[in-house]
C-alpha cells in the first residue's frame, strides 16, 4: 500500500510539474490555454478562469496542459502553431526545465538537512596505493579526471568507475598551484578500482549548499546522458532497461528505507523525466524543439501534417520501448 500511495503521489507530481511549466510558459509568451488538467480520465471538478478550463480528473496517473492550435492548424493569433519560433522553444523547453528544477528544490531540502559532506579534497592518502606513488598529498583539491570536471565527491566516483582499471590523468590543487599527474587505479579486495586516499568531510554554509545543489543536479543529468550514451554503444545490455514497475519498486524500497532516500530516488526521477524530455525523439518535446530549429533556420514552416506523422510514429515507437521495459521488469521481479 505504502508503495502505490508513494508512486501514484510521486508520479502525479512530477508530471503536474511539467505540465505546469507549459502553462505558464504558454501564459507569459501570450498562448492560449484551453485546458489545465490535474489527472486523467473524466473530470471531478472543473473551474473556467479567463479563457482556461482548471480540471481535476479523476486518474491521478497525469495531467495535461491544451494550448489553442497546438496539434492542428488555428487561425488564432495567440494560437501555438502562429507563434514566433523564439516563443514557442520557451514552452516547450519549459516542462523539463520545471522538471530539472524541481528536482535542484529537493537537492536544497535534502542538503539543508545534511550538516557536513564529503569534498574531492585528500584528508589522507593510503599506503601502498597509486595515490601515494603518483605523488598525491593530504590538501590536495582534485579538480579534473581526464578533462572532466570534478564538482563534487560524487563526480570523482563516477568517473573511476567509468575509468576502472584504465590509466588516467588527474589534475588537482596544491597551495593554490595547478598540478596533474598520471596513475592507473588498483582493485581492492571488494573488486573496486581506488586510487587510494580518504576524502575530506566539509561543512557548507546556505550558500555551499545552494552551490552543492546546484552540483547534485549537474551529476544526475551528466550519468543519466552518459549512461544513455554507453547503452547505445552497448556498454550496458538492453535487458537492464527499465520501466515504470522497476521504478514502483524502487520507489517502494525507498520509502520504507526513509523519507531521505525517498526524496533523493524523486530528485533523480524527476531530472531523468527532465532530461530524457529534451531528447530529439519524437513525440517529446526535443522532437518537437527540434521541428521548432528545422522551420527557424529554413525560414519556413513544415506541414503540421507531416509532423504530426512522424510524432505519431515516435509514440508508437516509444509505446514499444515502454512494453519492452515493463517486460525486462517483470521478468527481473519474477526471475530474482
């Protein structure tokens, strides 16, 4: 119970959030809004404001915001399709904005409760690992693996563990003095690759915490585009590809772990659902973004109809992939 009440709560929001980011995108850029709808299905309250219809339906597994002239052509002028491009990329990068920023907001809460967290900063280096043969001191800040830039601890993780095995090279601070060197990371007992040292503990001001926010949030997209990209070069196999069950049961673990995993599992959904929004794919709004780009460097627009087409073939396209998904969780559910 506890996990539906969690995931029907967590999806109904997320997605309100994006819907909401059109809404007032549409609003500010002069569109007009037919309908602003919290839920799915039949409505269970409806209330006109101006020209836009609020509705509550009773499906809480969605919502949707219907602008004039959005899928068909319209002779209104504040119309979505009679809009300057400008405009339109506005509306439609504002959902997964809201998404993303939504997902910054539970970041803010969640570091707001954290007194202190660990910085890429060496509070000590390991014997007998490649940090103290490369040179590597207590002090030193790592600033950069292998060009990437390191923001935050877990930036650092990420990239050994792309890395793992391989040679890399790291640049870090001393005394304020830029240095690099180069070393291969050596497994431990437990099969991890560590190139040997303990990480400082800071404590952050509100401030450091808006900043860290900020990080937390840059992270989560950068592995969310990594590991999209390593999938399709076939780093990872298909059949880990999961769907809206593997994501119920995690929800449900986390919230029987606490309130802390809970947000944090919301933080990475919410910017995922962000993310993968901006995709041109289409069907979703980078596709729809990337029609905008098409008709702003021609200087002429595409027939709503052949667009429509290739959308509805992106939204069967991805009906397929949501089958697929929800087939490899079942199967790891039932499977073990």
């Amino acid at each position: 119970m506890t996990t539906a009440i969690s995931a029907i709560l967590i999806f109904l929001l997320l997605i309100t959030v994006h819907e909401f980011g059109h809404f007032i995108a549409a609003k500010a850029v002069g569109i007009r809004v037919l309908e602003f709808a919290i839920g799915m299905g039949p409505a269970i309250f409806k209330r006109k404001k101006g020209e836009t219809l609020y509705s509550l339906r009773v499906l809480p597994v969605g919502g949707f915001c219907k602008m004039e002239g959005e899928d068909e052509e319209s002779d209104d002028e504040a119309a979505f399709g009679n809009k300057s491009p400008w405009k339109r990329l506005i509306v439609l990068v504002a959902g997964a904005f809201m998404n993303i920023f939504t997902g910054f907001l539970i970041f803010v809460v969640i570091m707001s409760a954290i007194s202190q967290t660990y910085v890429p900063v060496i509070e000590k280096v390991i014997e007998d690992y490649p940090a103290e043969a490369a040179g590597l001191m207590e002090g030193d800040r790592i600033t950069k693996i292998n060009g990437t830039r390191i923001n935050i601890y877990q930036d650092l993780h990420f990239e050994m563990s792309r890395n793992a095995g391989s040679e890399i090279k790291i640049e870090f601070v001393r005394n304020g003095e830029k240095k690099s060197t180069i070393l291969t990371p050596l497994k431990d007992e437990n099969g991890e690759y560590k190139i040997g040292f303990y990480p400082s503990v800071a404590k952050h001001g509100f401030i450091g915490r808006l900043r860290n926010s900020f990080y937390y949030t840059l992270y989560t997209s950068k592995i969310i585009i990594v590991s999209l990209i390593d999938l399709l070069r076939g780093g990872y196999s298909v059949k880990e590809v999961s769907g809206p069950v593997g994501i119920v049961q995690h929800i449900g673990e986390a919230a029987k772990t606490s309130i802390w995993d809970l947000l944090n599992l919301t933080a990475f959904i919410t910017i995922n659902l962000g993310v993968f929004n901006l995709l041109p794919i289409p069907a979703l709004d980078g596709g729809r973004i990337l029609f905008v780009l098409v008709e702003a460097v021609r200087r002429k627009k595409i027939p709503a109809e052949k667009e429509g087409l290739v959308h509805f073939v992106g939204f069967a396209l991805l009906i397929l992939l949501m089958i697929f998904a929800t087939t490899n969780d079942i199967s790891r559910i039932f499977g073990g």
